[in-house]
C-alpha cells in the first residue's frame, strides 16, 4: 500500500517542477493556426475544445459555421474531433478564442475561385433584394447580383426565393466581393442553341443614340447603327420604334463577355433597303442569310487552306554562289552618291509648328468620335458601384 504520507522532498517533485514540466511541452498556439480539438463540453452560446493547450479553448455559437447558427448541437457533438482555427491569443484567463466559420471561410473562397477558373454556371435561390440588386449566397458566400444583371421582367422583390442560373463577374477574397451575373448565364445558355448567320426573330426593347437592343427568346442582341443599313442612318429612332417585332442575324456570339451581336445589314438585298423596303428586306431574309453563311464558310476554309499549304522549298541548285551575288552590288561609294546629304533632306522637312496647323485640336475631333460609353449604355460593367455591393461574407 502507498503510503499517502509521503512528503515532497521525499518523493522529490514538487507542484513548480510539475508546472515548469507543462511549460516544456506545451504547444505554442499562434492566431491563424488550423488545430486539431475535440469537443467536451457543449454550452448554451458556446463550446469548450481540448487542443492540449493548458486551458480548455472556447468557441463562440457566431464562430461555429459559415451560415447562421441556433444552437451549438447544430454543429457539434459531444466528444467530436475536428479542426478549428485559432481566432485570438489567450485572454487574461490563458483561453484561445476558437472558430470554425473561417476555415468554412477560406474553403468557400477557394472554391468559388475555382468555379470562376472553370466558367462553371452555378445556381442559387435569392434571399433578399436591395435597392441596387439581389442577394445570394454561394458555397455559403453572400453574393451580389447587380440589377442590371437580372435579366427578367419580374419586379426584384418577386425573386425572394427564386432559383437562378448565375455566372461569376467578380470574385475577390481581399475586397471581400463576390459579385455575378443572371443576364450572362442566360445569354451563354441560349449562345448553346444559337449559330452565326442564322436568322431570328425578336423585339425592339431599347433604343440609343448608337445602337438599338432587341430580345431575342428572353436575352438581348445588340444592334449598332453601323449594322441596320448600308445607307447612312442618323439614329436608329428613324428606323425603329420600341416593340416593332424584327428580323435579325446574329454575326457574333461573345461569351465571354455575354453579348450577342445582330445585323440588319447583311440582309438587304440592296443597300438602303431596310429604310426604303423593310417588307422586302424581312422576305429575303432567309435567302441573303444563307449567302452570308457560305462566303463566311469560304474565308474560313481559305484561311484554312493557306494555314496547311507547304511552305515552298528552295532547291540549294537556285542559289547562286556568294561571290556571284556580289557582283550585282555595288561598292558603297557608288551608292553613296546618290545619297543626299543630311543638309539637304532636312531643307524639305518642314518645321514642326507648320505640321501643326493642319491637325485640327482633339476638342474639334471629340465631336465627331461617338463616346463608347454612349454606345454601352445599357451593356453594364462586371461590377455596380463599390457601396451597392455588400460584403460577401454572412455577418
């Protein structure tokens, strides 16, 4: 039997050598660090986590997920093993802060990286609208979507709820924005079914000074002034009117940038026929398409052809010995006389001042060069202002 009695000096270790002995193999725990715990007490707000620190650490019910929390059992059980993120240093206590939402954190920022490398489509419900937008959340993310980017005709508060096909626009972890694009996903959904140089049919929507937009099966097209007619038209106002009904051709698909490109142009069968004859122009539609499908096809299988012709061989035969080349050049002073000097050539070059005159200021030019910005008015940046875009992260 023991004897209970035994002082310290007999059994020689003290309760200091038995401190200083934890201090020797305690873990130093650093905020930032991904650690293993186990869970061993669940409490009201909270949970205290065994990571073989010398105090238990504590993590927050805010601190447990990504998404809203109730109730800690939601999350975690009783003897559970898993990672956690060091939050703070130990409090005056010697407790580490603990959190589990920002290792979900980083995981959903990788990952939504990652979606946005691949052009991936995701989808997701609204759970709120804004007076610039919607809101969504993806890989448990907030994300935003700008209102110019919600291609439907329902008023924003009827999407509370509403599933969305949705493409990335912005994915920046440092500025904490996650923003993307309903119009985008839908136009390259309905880019799959579409071709260059086929005929559709759609409805005047909008129109600007330099272009008009047309809805084409729930996406819009955009028409430029340079392509309703061979003539010159001042403005598509004189041409269309919103809600005319169209025929088109698409000349481009943009994905990236999910823009639809339509043409009036091409279909006239003689210049100026959309504004003389647009009956005719509609009739024809068809006819002028499929020859505007096979001289595409013709300069395309040309530059194919002139990419796989061989390059033309030259026989060592055809070369003419280096010395018989010299022959044909001249020595450099023969050329050199009919050089003139520097002196004289610089009699014909007038001075700088005299080119200037004849170059009007960039303010006269300026109205002449229609202003880009006119032209994509309605064709929105990736990104709506800074502060109509909340922070992607679930406060």
């Amino acid at each position: 039997m023991v004897n209970q009695n035994l002082t310290a000096t007999e059994i020689g270790f003290t309760h200091e050598d038995f401190a200083a002995l934890l201090d020797k193999y305690d873990y130093h725990f650093s905020p930032g660090d991904v650690v293993p715990g186990t869970v061993f007490s669940i409490e009201p707000r909270g949970a205290l986590i065994d990571i073989g620190a010398k105090t238990a650490a504590y993590i927050p019910i805010q601190e447990m997920s990504i998404n809203r929390v109730d109730s800690p059992e939601e999350v975690l059980q009783s003897n559970e093993t898993r990672e956690f993120f060091i939050l703070t240093d130990e409090n005056e206590d010697g407790q580490l802060t603990l959190s589990i939402r920002r290792i979900e954190y980083m995981r959903a920022w990788e990952r939504v990286r990652q979606l946005q490398a691949e052009d991936a489509t995701v989808r997701s419900g609204v759970f709120a609208t804004n007076r610039g937008g919607a809101l969504v959340r993806i890989e448990g993310l907030r994300g935003f979507i700008p209102g110019s980017h919600i291609s439907t005709r329902k008023p924003k508060e009827e999407l509370v709820g509403e599933d969305l096909p949705l493409k990335f626009l912005e994915v920046d972890e440092e500025r904490n924005r996650l923003v993307l694009s309903h119009r985008r996903a839908l136009v390259e959904r309905k880019m799959n079914r579409l071709e260059v140089g086929e005929v559709v049919i759609g409805t005047v929507r909008g129109i600007k000074p330099y272009c008009a937009f047309i809805d084409i099966g729930g996406v819009s097209g955009l028409l430029h002034i340079s392509e309703i007619s061979h003539e010159h038209i001042d403005t598509p106002h004189s041409v269309f009117n919103v809600n005319d009904e169209v025929k088109v051709m698409i000349i481009d698909l943009d994905a990236e940038r999910g823009r639809i490109s339509l043409s009036t142009k091409q279909l006239e069968p003689e210049p100026g026929d959309m504004i003389k004859n647009r009956d005719l122009v509609y009739d024809k539609a068809e006819e002028m398409a499929a020859k505007y499908r096979e001289q595409l096809l013709a300069k395309q299988q040309g530059a194919t052809a002139a990419a796989a012709a061989p390059a033309e061989v030259v026989s060592e035969d055809d070369i003419p010995p280096a010395a018989e080349l010299d022959e044909d050049i001249p020595p450099a002073t023969e050329l050199d006389e009919d050089i003139a000097p520097a002196a004289e050539l610089e009699e014909e070059i007038p001075p700088a001042a005299e080119l200037d005159e004849d170059i009007p200021p960039a303010a006269e030019l300026d109205g002449v060069i229609p202003v880009v910005a006119e032209i994509e008015e309605e064709i929105p940046a990736a990104t709506e202002t800074e502060e109509e875009i909340p922070a992607a992260i679930e406060e």
